[in-house]
C-alpha cells in the first residue's frame, strides 16, 4: 500500500510528510495580498496561544451564595461561664479527656482505629481523591500508541504502491496518537474545582463521623456506668428489703405485726430484684454497643466494672461564629453548595462548541522488516471543532436540574447551619438547668435518707404502720435513682455540646 498523508477537514492544518507547504489552489487570493505566509509550525503556535488565551477564563462560571451569617450572640448566651482575655483555659483536641475517665481515653483510642463506619469513610475519602485527580487529568492531553498487523484479500484486488494485487496482502503499522481538548469556556476547570469541593467535604464527612462517633461511644459509656451505679444501687436496696422482710416476718411471728406487712414486704423485694435483673441486662447491651462501636465482636470487649461517673466538666465561653468555623458538617455543606454551583457552569459549556486539537504520526507498510523508514511515514495534524444544533432539549434540562441541585445544596447547609445553633441552645440550657437540678436532686436524696432512718426506728419501736416504712423507702431509692438520671443526663448534654461545637472549645 502506498504511504500518503492522512486527509483531514478543511480546518486541518496539513502538511506533506517532508514538510512543505502544500501548493496554493487556483481559486485563493495571491501571495502579495496576503502577505508572508507562516510556517506550520508558526501556525499551530499561534493557534494554541489563542486558545490559551480564549480559556483563560470561565464564561460559565455561576459564583454561589454568600455563607450564612452567624448570630451576633446565642439566646442562652448567658449561660456560658463569662471567661477574662488570657485566663479562659485551653481545651485540647482530645475533648473527652476532659472527663478524666482513663477507661474512656483508651476506648477512645480504640474507636479511630476499628471503627467500621470511620474505615468506610476513609476509603469515600481514597476515592473522592481518585474522582479529584482523574478530573484534573482531563485538562492535560492524552497520548497513545498503537501496534497492528493484518493480512486481507478481496476480490477486486487490493492496491499496493499503485498496482493491484490479486492475492493477499499484509500490513503493518505503528502509530503515534495525541490529542487536547481545549478549555474553553471552562468547563472542565469547573468540573476540577467541583471535584476539589467534593472531596474537601468528604474529608468534613470523615471528621463529622469520627465526631460522631466518639460523641456516641462518650455516651454509651456514660450510660454504662449509669446503669452500673443504678445496679449497685438495686443491689442495696434487695439487702435492705431483705432484712425488713426478715423483722417484718419476725414481728408477724411474734404478733405486733400483720400479714399485709409481710406480704408488702415480699412485693418490694421482688420488684427490687426484677429491676435489679433488668439493669443488669441493659449494661450488658451497652457493653455490646461499645464493642461494636470498635470494630469488635461483643465477645471480644470486658469492660471494667465502677458504679461511679466521671465528674462532669465546667462549660467554657464560646461565640456562634467560631462555632460556624469549627463544625465539619456545616463545612460539608458548604463546599457541597460550591461543588453544586461548579455543575451548573460545566453544564453550561454544553451550548457552546468543543474544540479538540489532534495530532497522529506513524510508519505504515507491507512488512515489519522495513516498517521504520522514511518512505512509510505518515502523520496528520489539525483541529476539530463541533457545536451540537439540536438534542432535543437535552442541554436545557441539564443545566436546570443542576440549578435546582444547587438550590437543594444551598437550603440543606443553611438548615444545616439553623440545626448547629438550635442544637447548642438546646445542650446550652440543659447543661445549665441540669447542673441546679443535680444540686437539688442531692438534697432530696440526702432528705429521704434521714426520713428513712426516721421511720424505721419509729417502726421498731412500732410507733409507725409498715405502710409508713414502705413509703419512705420508695421514696429514698426513688431519690437516689433520678439523682443518677439526672447526673447522666447532664453528662449527655455536656457531651453533645462538645461534639456540636466541633470537639473543641476556645476562649472568645
């Protein structure tokens, strides 16, 4: 076969493979009215540098919303402990160290390391990288090489090197491919900007969950030791209830007492020790929980056993606008509100032309032996330009679905952002009124403890019915039981204000 110079469009830039100028048609304007025509290599510069220049800057950029603004103060900012410049303390990024639980800071230390859910946002991250750097490749130009061989025969003959062949015929080629779509109207440096966003508010989506998670284990752990303390606390009174029965059984015996008395007696112990039953089983599931928080099976996880709970810690001073700063999830939603916007440019571009420079070289004969010579070369060099003139409204919907995707961005990270706040008022006043009622609720219990040593002297020395005895022992475990509520309650709402303002706080 013989070797020609490939055939391109009339917008192609050719050249014959010993590069001159191809001849000037008949019909084209003379040379000295057009001057000194450019070499080819003069041409495709220029060429390029217009395109440069034509893709310096984004046409179909659609710049988002301003952030929301944060409130100059919170409803309940009267509730933060009012902190002097340079005496407010340093909280470190190990917020829950806070509580001074050392059996906390080592499942702590565990989660971020078994965690599945924190793993599987890890590989998000790994691959919104991956999504990152293939966008990025697009605005560089690709290169290929390609090797083939065939052997072909037909019944008109095949022409080689201007004869006709009869029998068949092999060819071999090698061959060079380049080509560089032009950025434009910027398209795809939208689409690398929007992959960039996506994958900052991945790596906000890891640091949420790992937030979330440690916010979560905090309070399983919490509400472990709650039900540990409630265990003891069952276990005290079925011995309390146990020696009642046995003077209330005595008295029965000896004819002070009455068989309602006795009968009372048993129904407490036995109510005390189904309670006691059922604690003992929601500790265990909380144990559970906690294993599988750490990427562990609940056999594999033996958590020490204490019937006490970490003291809670005090709340420093904190301003909405750091809190606005600090919170990945509102930094997620944000960036997923300018990756939502560089859509809508990149559909855009869709109205406008693509341009392609292209470029392919090789050697092309009958035989490898000879392939790699001068005589077999051919090669091609030319731009492309297409505009599409009807899709059936296709480029329209596409630029409004992604409009409407980015006012779907636009209100979830401002509902985002109301969610934050509302939920630091809310942990802001349960913390504060949590804190009185446990100073109240400690009253009450050492208040039912002397009404209890009250009557039951009273009632051994029979001055006082059981039904008395009874009522003020309901009342001291009553006491004692929502003092412990009340206490994990308030290391919950401690424990959600970290993890709302991001695991940290930090003087005004």
């Amino acid at each position: 076969m013989t070797s020609t110079p490939s055939r391109r469009s009339s917008l192609a830039v050719r050249d014959d493979r010993d590069g001159r100028d191809l001849p000037v048609p008949r019909d084209a304007a003379p040379l000295s009215r057009l001057g000194p025509r450019p070499g080819p290599v003069t041409r495709v510069a220029a060429a390029a540098l217009l395109i440069a220049l034509m893709s310096g800057c984004a046409v179909t950029r659609v710049d988002p919303p301003a952030p929301v603004a944060a409130p100059a103060q919170f409803k309940e900012d009267g509730l933060w402990k009012k902190a002097q410049p340079g005496t407010a303390e340093v909280v470190p990024e190990q917020w829950w160290t806070l509580f001074d639980d050392p059996v906390l800071n080592d499942l702590q230390h565990k989660l971020v390391i078994g965690n599945e859910n924190l793993k599987a946002a890890v590989a998000q991250v790994a691959g919104a990288r991956a999504a990152l750097e293939a966008s990025r490749s697009a605005l560089f130009p690709t290169l290929s090489a390609g090797l083939s061989g065939s052997r072909s025969a037909s019944p008109d003959g095949n022409v080689t090197n201007g004869a006709i062949n009869r029998g068949p015929t092999n060819s071999v080629q090698a061959s060079l491919n380049a080509s560089w779509e032009a950025d434009l109207w910027g398209k795809l440096r939208l689409a690398s900007e929007g992959a960039t966003s996506t994958l900052q508010a991945t790596a906000d989506d890891l640091a949420a969950a790992r937030l979330s998670a440690q916010a979560t284990l905090a309070q399983s752990y919490f509400s472990l030791r709650t039900a540990e303390a409630q265990e003891a606390l069952y276990e005290r009174s079925v011995k309390s209830y146990e020696r009642f029965l046995d003077m209330t059984q005595a008295r029965y015996q000896s004819g002070v007492a009455a068989r309602s008395d006795v009968l009372q007696a048993q129904t407490q112990l036995r109510t005390a020790q189904a309670q006691l039953l059922e604690t003992r089983t929601t500790r265990g599931q909380l144990e559970h929980a906690i294993a599988v928080l750490l990427g562990l099976p609940p056999s594999a996880l033996e958590v020490s056993r204490s019937a006490t709970l970490p003291r809670p810690p005090e709340v420093p001073t904190l301003l909405p606008s750091q809190l606005l700063e600090r919170r990945p999830d509102i930094a997620a939603a944000q960036r997923r509100v300018a990756t939502a916007y560089s859509q809508i440019g990149v559909a855009d571009a869709a109205y406008f032309p693509s341009l392609t420079l292209s470029a392919s070289g090789g050697y092309r004969n009958s035989s490898l032996s000879n392939l790699l010579t001068a005589p077999n070369l051919f090669w091609s060099l030319g731009p492309s330009l297409a505009q599409a003139i009807f899709d059936g409204g296709q480029r329209k919907l596409a630029s409004a679905q992604a409009r409407t995707s980015a006012e779907v961005a636009t209100s979830t990270y401002r509902q985002t952002v109301l969610t934050a706040l509302q939920e630091v008022e809310d942990n802001l006043i349960l913390a504060d009124h949590l804190r009185e009622e446990a100073k109240l609720q400690q009253e009450a219990v050492e208040s039912a403890q002397r009404n209890l040593e009250l009557v039951t002297d009273q009632y051994r020395a029979g001055t006082v019915s059981f039904l008395e005895v009874t009522t003020a022992q309901n009342s001291a475990f009553t006491a004692e039981a929502s003092l412990l509520s009340v206490r994990n309650r308030q290391l919950a709402a401690i424990n959600l204000l970290l993890k709302n303002i991001a695991g940290r706080w930090s003087a005004a």
